[in-house]
C-alpha cells in the first residue's frame, strides 16, 4: 500500500493546486468583467490578468501532453482513448480562449475610452467568451481529476520523481504575485505546500511582497482585496 507522502500524491496534489489555480482565475476574470471595467487602468488590470490567465492554461495543458501523457498510456494501454480525448478537449479549450483573447485584444484596444458604451459592450462580450471556456474548462478539469489519480498511482515513485521535476522545470514563471495569490485565496488549496516547494527559492523568498501586489492587483481590477 502506498503511503500518505507516496510520489504519486504528491504530483497529484500538485495537478490539483495547478487546476485550483486556473478555477479561481477564471473566477477572478468573471468578477473583474461582471464589474465592468470603467476606467484606463481597470481595463488595463482586467487585460493583464485575462491574458496571463490564457497563457497559463496553455501552458498547463502542453506540459500535460508533452510530459504525462506517455508514461501513463505506457502504464495503462486501455486508457489510452481516454488520455487521446484528454487532448481533444484540450484543442477545444485553446480555441475558446482563443476567442477570448480577440476580445481581450479589442476591449485594450478601446481601454482610454474604458466608459464608452463600444468597451461595455466589449466588456460583455469578452465575458461571454470567459463563461463559455469556463464550462469547458471545469469539465474537462473533472473528468481528467478522476482519470489521472487512477493512472498516476500505476507508476513508480522513481518515474513520478522524474515527471515532477520536468513538470516544475517547464512551469510558466511569468506572473508569480498571481499564481501565489490564487494559490492560497481563499484558502489555501490542496497541494499548496508541495507545490510552493516548486518554485524556485528566490520567487519563495518574496512570497509577502508578492501576496501584497496579488491583492493590490486585485484592487486595481475594482475588487475587494
């Protein structure tokens, strides 16, 4: 039986702090368009957060395919379907948000004039755009949740070891204030102690600093801090 602190947890837990993330950003994203960005900087603030927000799903989602995807179907032939619609999902989210950066793009473009009604409407339409990935999102993030703690716990804790650190060795760096924030606002999620661990000590050792611009970003897209 495997313990508690098996490797497989462990990047599991990991898998889980990284998708809590990107819940929660798509959440930060909802409130800051349902406010309706009003001002240069609020949109400004709004575009930022939308476009990292994108990025990092991307990022998320080649790194799964580029690192996992193998040694699992290596582990568990019959689920290679399974992992094959995985990526399916995947080339469908990336279209959805696609779309979402069009409207991002557009809503910068009108962002000195943030109170015409063209950038409310904007605001809107980009927020449509928002709640359409969002629902692909959380789905495909269920489904993959309860296939990957199966097929994660099929290999050993040497090979795991191995995918953890390409895992962390790829991970996006751009934004850390925001990846730290989501990570513990509310509370902090499932995998935050392992998943901290994996970033590098120098962004670690500015944790306070970063929390504090988290919030200040907050703030700046119109929202309770």
């Amino acid at each position: 039986m495997r313990s508690a602190e098996s490797e497989s947890d462990k990047i599991y837990d990991e898998l889980i702090a990284a998708h809590t993330i990107m819940r929660r950003g798509v959440d930060l994203m909802r409130a800051a368009l349902k406010h309706t960005p009003a001002t240069a900087g609020e949109v400004d603030s709004c575009v930022g957060v939308g476009r990292w927000l994108i990025e990092f799903v991307h990022s998320h989602q080649r790194r799964e395919e580029e690192v996992l995807w193998r040694p699992l179907a290596q582990a568990s032939p019959p689920d290679v379907v399974e992992l094959h619609d995985l990526s399916v999902q995947h080339v469908a989210i990336d279209r959805e948000l696609d779309r979402l950066a069009r409207r991002l793009d557009r809503l910068e473009e009108l962002g000195v004039a943030a109170a015409s009604q063209e950038a409310r409407e904007m605001a809107e339409a980009a927020l449509a755009a928002l709640e359409s990935a969002a629902v692909s999102i959380s789905d495909h993030l269920d489904e993959e949740e309860a296939l990957l703690k199966a097929l994660l716990a099929l290999l050993d804790d040497a090979v795991v070891r191995t995918l953890r650190a390409a895992m962390a060795r790829s991970a996006p760096s751009a934004r850390p204030d925001l990846v730290l924030g989501l990570m513990s606002d509310p509370t902090p999620t499932a995998g935050y102690a392992s998943m901290l661990n994996s970033i590098p000590l120098s962004t670690r050792a500015l944790r306070p600093l970063l929390i504090a611009r988290y919030h200040s970003r907050k703030r700046r897209l119109g929202l309770a801090a």
